[in-house]
C-alpha cells in the first residue's frame, strides 16, 4: 500500500489533539486521510464502515475507554486486522502499558508525540494490517480448500465403495485419489501431512518431504515425531494426539529442537461411523514472524529505558554541572605541586565518565546523537590507559600494542571510550584471579571475497582494534547472545545486560562491525573494525589551563537550582561579568525591564517553573528585539528540541558545563563568532 493512499482512523474526546493529529497526517503523510471520532461507540461505527490501516487510539475517555474500544475491536472479526496504536498522555506507566498489550493493542505511544516516530508507527502498522489480511485470507483459502477436498473424497470413496466392494481399505483408496490433486497441494508452501491415529505419515507434499529434507515418498509410514522432533516418543502435548482426542480443528504453536517456531492447524476426518480416523495437518514455520515479535518487545523496553533516561537526566546534569564547576575552579586556583591536585584531578575524570554514561544510556535508548569527528584510534586508546587500569584493579595487566602509524576514523571519541570501558568490565570479571588484558590496534584491508564471505558491509581499509583477555571465556551457546540487550551471565545485581549491547550498538553506528573468538578456558578476543577516513583529524580535548578570555558586559542569568545558579554566578563573575540573577523566567522578564538598557546577554535554563527560559526570552524579545540568548538544559535532546526552536538570536549549551566552555560559549557569543 503506498503512503498516500493510507486511511487512519482517530478515536479521541479531545478536539485539540484530533487537530493536531490531522496537522500531522497533512505534513507527514500527503494524500493520506484521517478520520475522526470523539468516542468509543462513534469509532467502532467508523471502523466498520471505513476499514482503515491503522486505528489511533486514546485511553482516557468518557463512557467507553480505550481498552474497552480496544477489546471491541479484536473481538469482532471484521475489524481484527486493523491494528491499534494507543496514543496517551497520562497513562503512560509500566500497568497501562501492559494493560494494552492484554486488549490486543499493537503499538503505545506517550504523548507529547513524536512525529517521525509515529509517522514510521503508522506505517508500521499499515504493514502489520496487510500481513494479517493475507495470513487471514491464505488459512480461510487453505481452510477451505481442504475442507472442499476432503469432501469430496469421502463422497468419491462411499460411491467407489459401493461399485467395488473388494475395496475395504480406505487408506489404499484414499491414496490413489489423491494423486488427482497431488500437484495441487504440493504447489501450496507450507508442509501437509496425512496422519493415522498412530502418527504415521500416510501422505505429504512437497513442502513437508522438503522441511524434513527426505523424497515425499521415503515418508510413508514413519513417524512424525522421529522426522520433525527426532524423538522415540510423540511429543507432549501433540497436536495430532489432541485433535483425535476432540475430533475438532486445533490451532497450536509449537517449537522444534532446532529452534523453529511452527503454526500447526490439525482437520479431523471422520469415518462412517463419525469416529475420527486420520488427520490433515498443516504446519507453517512462523520463527520469522516471531522474531519480528520480538524485536517490538525490545523496541518497548528501550523506549522504557528513553523514557526513564530523559527523566533523571535534568538532574543528574545539574548535579555534575557543580561537581566539574567547582572542581575545575578549584584546580585552577591549586599550585602545581599541590599534593590534593591529583585527587581534583581524579573527581573531575569520574564526573567526565558519568557525563559520558548519561549520554550512553540516552544514546542506547536513542534519545542522543552522535557526535562524529575524524579521530585518530591511537589516540583514543592511548589516553584512555589510566583509566582503565582503575577498572580492571591491580592484578590484571593491561598492555597496549598500538599501530606504528595514524588510524583516522570517523568517530565519537566519548562513545568509543564507552566501547573500550565496557569491554575492559567485561574482561576483568572473566578475570577473578587476575591475568592479561592486551589492546591492539591495527590497520587491515578487506576485499569483497572477504566482506562477502563474512557478511559484512563494505570493502576496503578499514582501522582494526583488538581487545583480548585470557579469562573463563565463553561456550558457543554464549557467544550466539552475548549482543542481545538485558542478556547477562552474571549473578542477579552484578550485570545489566546492557555493556556488550551499547557497544555492538555504537560499533554500527559507526558504520563498523565487531566479531568475537571465545572459547571456554581460552580467554575472549573482541575484534573491532572501523572504517579509516581520509577526512583532516581533529583535536579532540582542548589544552588543560589554556586562558579563556572574559569580558565587563551585563548577563542576565535565570536558573531555578541554587546550587547552579551560584556556580554560574561565581565563574561569570570571577572572568569580569556583571551578572544579574533570577530564579525563574518570571523574576528574569521583572529583571530585564528594570535593567533593559545594560544588559547584553540572556543565560537561561531552558526548564524552569512558573515560566521556562523560552517563555521568558520570547517575551523579553518583544521589548528589546535581537538581545543575543543562551539556553542550557539538563534535559535529553528530544525533550529540548521540543521545547526550544532555536532562532539566530538563541543557543545551546548542554548540562554539564564545565567553567571553561562556559566561558567560551559566553565569549563566542557576545563576541558573535559562533555558528549554530
């Protein structure tokens, strides 16, 4: 179905969020069409009706709630296929959600909504509904079929019995008939099969001889079991078994030793005296579809982890803002022989790791970017050496065997450090008595024969980091896991299963891909390939006690937490800053029309009550057009973006903020020499 001919229904008491809605299916989806209901009874009468791709749904309405809509929706077979997408902004906990899922709902989305997501939500949805049409249509289609021929079968074998009375054997009759139709049934794709109550196979097409990887006709009279399960005993529970058992059709779900996932349909067919005496069995291998179903559960659970990031990150940041503040104040004003100077120095390295976690966790939930710059690896690898050794303790040693010249990648330098953090907690838990944890970097080539053979991306030069351990190692079994998320071997409170998950995730961001050689005993080797640039490198860290110049203009500040409102307050006014203050964007705008003509820069928190930093900037704009601002945020990016559009007038600065890019930022900008 294309985009422009997709016909979404919305089922919401509130006008405003139906035309907010419609504002979004104009821009997004042209040609698309949306119709509207204001409540539950009114929406399933338009459903009926129209039979749309996708029905939006909200939760909290009048009369009839979305889950009851919901409930109507999946239990009448004309609307089944239409998919539901609940829409909400108030019921967005763990309970509703789940709630959701139980009413036979497809998708949640949290309001405020995002409109790329729920753009590729509905799109999704749209598919979800076409697969179910076919998977509806193809098990009536088959249903039917075999009802039809079965039939005629038994009438073609009650009037052939009474011409030919020598013919007591319907088994023998039925065989012969039915390679009238054969072709037929072995043109269907999924594996049929003719049972007898002892589980023999007495028929099969061409599918099931080919699942079983046997000629159709080396199946007669063996087991299912033996062929499909290779056990001695039927399986427990049997389909078959339970459909000769109820002489009704069964509809199961069954999975094989090899790990595929099976839909098995059984038909009885009766004898004359309406006894049941075989079997018809369908099966369809749906592991893919199960997949698919999995890979939405993940989707949840890292929208979960978005969520909750987005939450704590405001004040996590606040509170690292003052730790690197006052750390880097206090370093500054140490002597460099100061015997407390290394310990400054340690707290702000740690505060800089808890920095970078933050935005880990908001990058694995995707709710950060990437911020890609040429990087040399060997740089990387070579300033994150102390570190690791506080990481992997004493009794491990940590050798690094570096590439004798650059390695230029395109890269996040704090991502990577993530990378090399991870795999260092990794290796020293697979260390407990201790032992080597050895870092190479290299510098390969890879053809197409290879790329090809490995399933890789691209051909060519690419960076080559090799992260090994000579611990416990890991079984095969591990190995096939080891990148799934929340997937750990450690005791319950020791691992969250995310480390090796955030690093597979940041290796194919980076257009990268990492394969592991483990053997139980053997140790572990992690090799990481990254493709080499021909950009120009940069400096990723400017020099420590480089000056940063300050300045006499007036800054008016407004921030609600008093611990980073005096941190501001001392750095801007130590660099030469008159600086007036205000606790929320309400005492700014007062502040502003007492102090209008002297001041030269607006420093905002962007997230504040009573009235937040745009609010308060909008409105101070008004009375003096083109005062140049800055907004700062603790928040994730989405919720900022949300918030903030950002004029020529206005900029960013992200929590935590250290003294000197504070002072830069304030520079660059009265001084109007930064870019957006």
């Amino acid at each position: 179905m294309e985009t422009n001919e997709l016909k979404i229904l919305a089922i919401d008491d509130n006008l405003d969020n139906l035309m907010a809605l419609r504002a979004v299916v104009a821009d997004r989806l042209p040609g698309s069409r949306l119709l509207t209901a204001l409540n539950g009874p009114e929406g399933l009468e338009l459903a009926l009706a129209e039979n749309p791709v996708v029905i939006l749904l909200d939760i909290v309405m009048p009369g009839m709630d979305g889950y009851a809509v919901c409930r109507e929706l999946k239990k009448d077979e004309r609307l089944q296929t239409i998919p539901v997408l609940f829409l909400t902004a108030t019921r967005t906990d763990r309970d509703s959600r789940i709630k959701a899922l139980e009413a036979g709902a497809e998708g949640f989305l949290s309001k405020p909504l995002d409109e790329v997501e729920l753009v590729a939500q509905i799109r999704a949805m749209a598919k979800i509904k076409a697969a179910n049409q076919l998977q509806r249509l193809e098990k009536k289609q088959l249903a039917a079929l075999v009802a039809e021929r079965t039939r005629e079968l038994e009438h073609e074998l009650a009037e052939r019995k009474k011409a030919e009375e020598e013919l007591k054997k319907s088994e023998s009759e039925f065989r012969r008939l039915s390679q009238e139709f054969n072709g037929l049934l072995d043109a269907i794709p999924d594996s049929l099969m003719l049972l007898d109550r002892d589980l023999n196979i007495l028929w099969a097409n061409r599918a099931a001889a080919e699942g079983i990887g046997m000629a159709g006709d080396e199946l007669a009279g063996r087991s299912c079991y033996t062929l499909w399960c290779k056990r001695t005993t039927p399986c427990e529970p049997c389909p078959v078994v339970q459909c000769f058992a109820s002489g009704t059709p069964r509809d199961e779900t069954v999975t094989r030793p090899d790990g595929r996932v099976w839909d098995i349909r059984t038909v009885p067919l009766l004898d004359e005296q309406g006894k049941v005496a075989k079997i018809i069995e369908l099966k369809r291998d749906i592991t893919e579809h199960r997949k698919l179903e999995k890979q939405y559960l993940h989707a949840q659970k890292m929208e979960s982890i978005g969520t909750l990031a987005g939450g704590v990150a405001h004040d996590f940041n606040n509170i690292l803002t003052v730790i690197v503040g006052l750390g880097q104040i206090t370093l500054m004003k140490m002597t460099d022989n100061d015997p407390q100077r290394g310990n400054i120095k340690g707290i702000l390295e740690a505060a800089e790791r808890a920095t970078h976690l933050t935005k880990e966790l908001l990058l694995f939930s995707r709710k950060q970017e990437s911020e890609r710059r040429p990087v040399d690896l060997n740089d990387i690898v070579g300033r994150m050496e102390k570190f690791l050794h506080r990481i992997i303790g004493e009794d491990i040693a940590l050798k690094q065997v570096p590439h004798g010249s650059l390695l230029p990648v395109l890269a996040d330098g704090n991502q990577l450090e993530q990378v090399l953090m991870n795999l260092a907690v990794n290796a020293r838990d697979a260390m407990p008595r201790g032992g080597e944890f050895i870092l190479r970097t290299e510098q390969v080539v890879l053809d197409e024969a290879f790329v090809a053979t490995h399933g890789y991306d691209q051909p060519g030069a690419y960076a080559l980091l090799s992260v090994s351990d000579d611990g416990t190692g890991m079984d095969k079994a591990t190995l096939q896991r080891i990148f799934e998320p929340f997937f750990t071997t450690k005791e319950v409170g020791k691992g969250t299963g995310l480390g090796l998950a955030v690093v597979y995730g940041i290796i194919k961001q980076h257009n990268g891909f990492i394969t592991v050689y483990s053997e139980p005993g053997q140790g572990s080797t992690f090799s990481i390939y990254l493709p080499l640039t021909t950009a120009a490198r940069q400096e990723s860290r400017e020099e420590e006690g480089r000056p940063v110049a300050g300045g006499t203009e007036t800054i008016l500040l407004a921030e609600d937490n008093d611990q980073v409102r005096d941190l501001v307050t001392s750095v801007l006014t130590e660099a030469g800053y008159a600086v007036i203050v205000a606790v929320d964007g309400v005492e700014a705008v007062r502040k502003f029309r007492e102090n209008a003509d002297s001041i030269q820069l607006l420093f905002f928190d962007l997230i504040m009550p009573r009235m937040n930093g745009k609010e308060a900037a909008d409105a101070i704009h008004k009375l003096r057009p083109g005062v140049k601002t800055i907004f700062a945020s603790g928040y994730s990016p989405d919720l900022v973006q949300q918030k903030t559009f950002l004029d020529d007038r206005s900029y960013l600065i992200s929590k935590p903020v250290a003294p000197r890019d504070l002072l830069k930022k304030v520079r660059d900008v009265l001084d109007g020499t930064l870019n957006h």
